[in-house]
C-alpha cells in the first residue's frame, strides 16, 4: 500500500452503455497501472469475442471473473495512485446488481465519477437520475460529472453544454450545488482528456480527468465513533480459518481487540477477538473508515457470520433495532405506499424484508415541515416520516449518532422505490 498517502474509494457510476468500464480501464492503462502485454491479450481477446473497442472494459471484467473463481479477496477493487492520493476504484457493475452493490458500493464511495454520454441522443437518462439521486441519499461528498463519448459527438462545445444544462438542472433537484461539482469533457475510448490532454476540443478549458480526480478534498475519517464494520462476505480461507471483509465505516479496529458481530446468528450477538488484519494482501495492526479489509477473529465460526452483519467494540456493539422510525423520500413506486407494504431494506450490507407500520406525516422534503399527519398513502416525489418493524434482526443506527450506518434504500421487485435514514430506534 502507498504508505502516507491519503486513501481514497472512488465509485464510477452511471447510466449503463455510457462507458463506466470502459473510462477505469482507459484511465488505468494511461496511468500505467496495466502493462502493454495484459492490454494486448484483451485487445485479442476483445477481438476474439467479436467485441473491438471492448478492450478497457475487459480491464474491469476480468478483475470480476478473477473475483468469480475466488482468486483474490480484493473484489473488483481496482488500485490506483496518483502523486498526491492513493484510489481504490470500486467499478458499478451491471444495472441488474448495481443498486444492491451501488448502495454497499456507494455508501463506501468518499466519491463518485457520474459518467454521462454526450453521444446525440444520450445524455441524461432513468438511471443517471437514479444513481445521482441515490448517491446523494447515500451520503456521498463529492461527485464529479465527466461527460464520455464526445468524439461521437463530434468534438461539438454546443453539445457539451446541452449535457451539462441537463445535469446541472438534476444535480438542483437532488440537493447538490451544481456550481461546486466540476464537469469535464471526454472521450474514453480515443483517450481524450481521460489521462492526456486532448487536442480535439480546444474550447475546453477546464482539467483532464485524472486532475479532477487528483483535486478531490481529502475525506475526513469518522475515527471518533464508535467501530462499525458491516460484514460483505465470509471466506473460508484453507490455513487460516473463516476470514470476514468489509469496509470500516466508522472507528477503528484493532488487532487483540474484543468485538463482537450482531445481530449474528439467531440474533444474540457473536463475541470474539480480532487475531488479524489484512489490505492489499498485506498485514495491519489496525484499519481505519475507509480501509477494504479481511480480517481473522479468535471466536467466530462460519456459522456464526454473515453478510449484513456488523462489527463494533465489545462494550459498544453495533445497535439492534426491533422498530425503527425513518424519513424516507419516495422515488419509483408503481402506485401508491401505506401501511401494511413490506419491501426489502437495504441498509450498509443488509437486505432485509420490513414492513411499514405507521406513515407518520408527510413533509416538505426541502424544509422538514409538515404537510400532512397520517395521510393514507404516498406517492412518487413524496417525502415523509414512517414507522417500520423488520422481518428479522437488524443493525441499524440512528442518524445523528452515526450517519454511515443510518442510510437505506427501499427495493422492490427490481426497483429502488424509495431511499432514507433512520432517525429513532427501538432497541433489541
């Protein structure tokens, strides 16, 4: 690992076909971070397959076929460095699985690149909102708009600027201040601004994409909560034993510390003590927010874990809530929602079916205020406070005592129908 440079989870989002993939492997190999013969054997590959111009999204997808036969523990974790910050590239995959890893893959992104195609007839598209929309709920800082594709575009100033009006008026409706987010014109295949500079648009001024990146704000780490480390996967590692990873949200873990994962199995709470740490296939004596670890804890058996479970401190474990009150804002339901609906949460790693037991009051979702007490139902653009009781024990926080674990998205057969956060509990 880059020892003293500041780390940073970076997230490629996007409306699928606008070139996720396919800007990471551009932005990669320019950076050097992929030598000439991996990218040939992809080039041939791409070609084999019938897919030229697929090659830098091969970069990605390899990682998650290498991912698939469990070779690494690393996920589609994608390193990378620059001189001043040291980046691991979480790439969205597919829309199919994207929301219930955007919202374990987001909720990890300190920030985003939202990748829109200037390609006539592109621009914004459902799930451009949506993934702007659910970053914002998730709480992510800063996002930066690169618009792709601008050589199918024809290099055309007056189209860049009809993409950024259009995003720039969706960033406002969201609650991001456009003015504060830099967009910058591309075109990842060709290689223009990604890593050089292009020489095909000389009205644009602004920094190539690896700048942009480079000019990020340095995240400030949650090291003074609590530890709180939601559970993504259970290996079973052969010499080693069960080996948990996940992503530090807040806190930090050490190596002899007494812990314990709840809600665990039958909901009672696994304690144990941390023997282990391991980041890029390299040993630590302690990981903090931030930090993709494996980790080997004395007193856990396969049984015991699972993904949607979290770790914190033995004497302050993450909380268990039989009851939970959230605001929530409604994005994509078909009809209406009341009491009674029971969709799948999706909160840090956990997805767990919950149903809602009270809609409290609807609200401004601007100002807070009340426009309504106990209404029967709400609808698309709705925000509102609602009371909701799982299925089954789950960790979640209060949003004023740590926001990283309060945040949700609301799943329904394929739909992210709403997003929100906790803000009362009742304990186990």
């Amino acid at each position: 690992m880059a020892k003293g440079k500041p780390h940073m989870n970076l997230v490629f989002i996007g409306h699928v076909d606008h070139g996720k993939s396919t800007t990471v492997g551009r932005l990669l190999y320019d950076a050097g971070n992929i030598d000439e013969q991996t990218m040939k054997k992809l080039k041939e590959k791409a070609q084999e397959l019938g897919k030229s111009g697929f090659e830098f999204a091969f970069v990605m997808d390899n990682l998650k076929e290498e991912r698939e036969r469990g070779v690494t523990i690393d996920l589609a974790h994608k390193k990378f460095e620059t001189d001043k910050y040291y980046f691991t590239i979480i790439d969205a995959p597919g829309h199919k699985d994207f929301i219930k890893n955007m919202i374990t893959g987001t909720s990890q992104a300190d920030a985003a690149v939202v990748v829109v195609s200037a390609n006539p007839g592109d621009g914004v598209q459902a799930q451009t909102k949506e993934h702007i929309f659910l970053a914002r709920t998730l709480g992510v800082q800063q996002i930066i708009i690169y618009v792709n594709k601008m050589d199918m575009a024809k290099y055309d100033e007056k189209r860049f600027n009809e993409v950024k009006d259009q995003v720039t008026a969706l960033l406002k409706s969201v609650g991001f201040k456009p003015d504060q987010i830099p967009f910058v014109a591309g075109a990842s295949f060709p290689g223009d601004n990604v890593f050089k500079k292009s020489t095909n648009m000389p009205w644009y001024k602004g920094a190539t994409l690896l700048e942009t990146i480079n000019q990020l704000k340095e995240p400030e780490k949650p090291t003074s909560l609590p530890l709180r480390l939601p559970i993504q996967d259970v290996y079973n590692i052969t010499g080693i034993g069960v080996v948990p990873v996940g992503r530090v949200e807040t806190g930090i873990m050490k190596v002899g510390e007494k812990v314990i994962a709840t809600p665990g199995r039958e909901g009672k709470g696994v304690p144990g003590e941390v023997k282990s740490i391991e980041m890029h296939h390299e040993q630590m004596q302690e990981a903090l927010p931030g930090d993709n670890v494996g980790f080997n804890v004395r007193g856990f058996g396969k049984k015991d874990i699972a993904r949607g479970d979290v770790i914190g401190p033995a004497d302050n474990p993450p909380t268990v809530a039989t009851e939970f009150t959230a605001q929530i804002v409604v994005l994509n339901h078909p009809s209406v929602v009341t009491v009674g609906y029971t969709p799948v949460f999706h909160i840090h790693t956990a997805q767990v079916a919950c149903q809602i037991i009270e809609i409290t009051k609807k609200i401004n979702p601007a100002t807070g205020e009340t426009l309504q007490e106990k209404p029967d139902f709400i609808k698309n653009g709705d925000a509102a406070i609602i009371k909701v009781k799982p299925v089954q024990p789950l960790v979640i926080e209060k949003q004023k005592d740590i926001p990283q674990l309060a945040r949700f998205a609301v799943r329904d057969s394929g739909l992210t129908v709403a997003a929100g956060m906790c803000i009362d509990l009742v304990k186990k």
